[in-house]
C-alpha cells in the first residue's frame, strides 16, 4: 500500500538511469491477438442481433464494474472493506476480464503507484511509450520479484489459487454464457465485449496519463479526464486518484461522475460491502477549480514500445 499522497519517487528511479526492458510473454501475446480476431471478426461473420448488443453492452458494464471495484479499488488499494466470501466473488469476477490474476493485478498497479512516471514504471507513456503503457504491461513478466508488497492478498489460499490459475473464471464464465445464448450473443457477449472491457481499462494507463487536466501538482503526469471517467465508470479522474488514492470515491467534486462510486454505495446499502473511504475535507477545501501544470520530467534514454 503506498498511500502517501506526497510520496515521491525515490532517486534511483528517476529518469536518466536504465529503463526498464520489457519481457512480453508470446503465450499473452498470441492470446490476446486471437481474442481480438474473434471479438472483432466474428460479428461479421456469424452476425449480430438486439440481444447480442444488449448482452454485449450489459457485459461491458458488469465486468468494467468488477475492473475497478475490485482489481483496482478493493485488491490494490484496500478502499473498502467486505467479507471473505464476497472478496472471492470480486476476485472471480474481476478475472473473469482476462486481465490476469488479482494479485498480479495488486502488485502491478502498486508498482505503477510508487514508481508513476519514471524509469521503473511498468506503464508509464512517457518513459515506455504509447503500446507499452496501454497493453504491453499486461504481456510483461519483468516485475515478477518485486519484494512483498501483496502479501496482505497472499495470505487467502483462494487468491493464491485463482492468481496462479487466473483464466479459469474466463474460461468458466465463457463457457457458461456459449451453453445458456446462441452463437452470435456469445460472440459479441464474450469475446467483443472483453476486447472492449481491456481497451476502455488500458486508456487510463496510457490516455489518462497524457490527456486531460491536473487539480493536484503530484510528481506524475496523472489527468483528470471526464471522457475516460464516463467510459470506466470513473476511473477517469486519474489525478485525483494519484494525489490520494486510499479515497474509495474518485471523484472529487459534483459533476465528476464516478458510477463504480455509486454502485459501491448501493452495496454498502445491503451489506456487501462497508467503511468506504472518503478523501480528507483538507484535501478538498478550496479545489474545486484549482488547476496546475504537469511536472517537467526527464525521460529514460531508450524508451520501450
Ligand atoms: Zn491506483
Ligand atoms: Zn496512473
């Protein structure tokens, strides 16, 4: 957890000393070109209905949902609390994106908070690039040992089991949707659908980093971005995000939609979820339309992607 909102990034890995070489898996790599050929291909060809649009777009919400909530917000920064059973449906469903294990996910994403922008960030545009910050991380097998910095989600067996076998929920939830729909809802409701979920995700590793404005003078080159909040449920407000990321809420102010946020509330309303975080009244005294720059930064001498 590095929810120093001041934090910065320690010296050594500030740009000008080596950058980072990517190891892109081919196994990840042919997977998720064959999901693409599929996703995109396969409307043409088995064709399209109503339902599979509706259960396209219906899918692309849930698993956006999941995305957010549970691989960025619950797994990786701890925003909320909830039961043990419920944190294995997150975990399920969150999998069930194709964007590998939880804890994986965790131990990435914290890795990008430490090290946002420099050298060592696994997805930062500025150091590795545009193909590099927007899917090459999660080809990427350079960070494997990067010392314990999830062992707060390694010690629940469950995790450790679906982390290591992380597309069984894909797969199984594939499958379940092949058996219960007709071809072309499966097509569209599976593999369109996740193609989409991935995309709308990897905008706010590469566009989030590079378009939009700047409330909080962090050391990164995080945006605010109301088109990107709007197409992942609210993780667009990436800069509020990076100047405190223990808040579960994203958006600040009124007018920074934040749907995950509100999701979440409902949860909370039943029970399945409780101790949302808030951002502190200090933070946001006074903000509202405060603007600032983005930090000069010196970039690696050999960019990735
Ligand atoms: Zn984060
Ligand atoms: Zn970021």
């Amino acid at each position: 957890m590095h929810g120093n909102t001041n934090e910065s990034a320690p010296a050594e890995a500030i740009a000008g000393g080596s950058p980072r070489v990517a190891h892109w898996k081919p196994a990840h790599v042919g997977r998720f070109a064959l999901m693409h050929v599929i996703g995109l291909g396969g409307p043409f060809i088995v064709g399209t209905s109503l339902q599979s649009w509706i259960v396209c777009a219906v899918l692309y919400v849930v698993h956006m949902f999941f995305v957010t909530a549970a691989y960025h917000r619950y797994f990786s920064h701890r925003t909320f609390q909830t039961s043990r059973a419920f944190q294995f449906v997150m975990a399920w469903m969150a999998q069930s994106t194709g964007q590998r294990g939880v804890i994986w996910w965790a131990r990435n994403h914290r890795h990008h908070h430490r090290f946002s922008d420099t050298a060592e960030d696994i997805h930062s545009p500025v150091q590795t690039g545009f193909l590099q910050s927007h899917m090459g991380w999660i080809f990427d097998e350079s960070i494997q040992a990067t010392g314990k910095t999830v062992s707060d989600l390694e010690r629940f067996p469950e995790l450790r089991w679906l982390d290591k076998h992380w597309l069984v929920p894909p797969v199984v939830n594939g499958l379940i949707l092949f058996a219960a729909t007709d071809l072309q809802t499966s097509i569209s409701g599976f593999f369109l659908s996740m193609v989409l979920v991935w995309h709308g995700t990897f905008t706010i590793n590469s566009l989030c980093h590079v378009w939009g404005w700047r409330r909080y003078a962090t050391t990164d080159t995080s945006r605010n971005n109301i088109w990107l909040a709007l197409l992942t449920l609210g993780e667009g407000w990436h800069n509020n995000h990076h100047h405190y990321m223990r808040s579960t809420r994203q958006g600040f102010f009124p007018g920074e939609i934040d749907i995950t946020y509100g999701i979440l509330r409902l949860m909370a309303l039943v029970g399945l979820v409780w101790d949302l975080r808030e951002p502190p009244a200090e933070l946001l005294e006074g903000m509202q339309k405060v603007r600032v720059a983005v930090p000069e930064l010196r970039r690696a001498s050999q960019p990735l992607g």
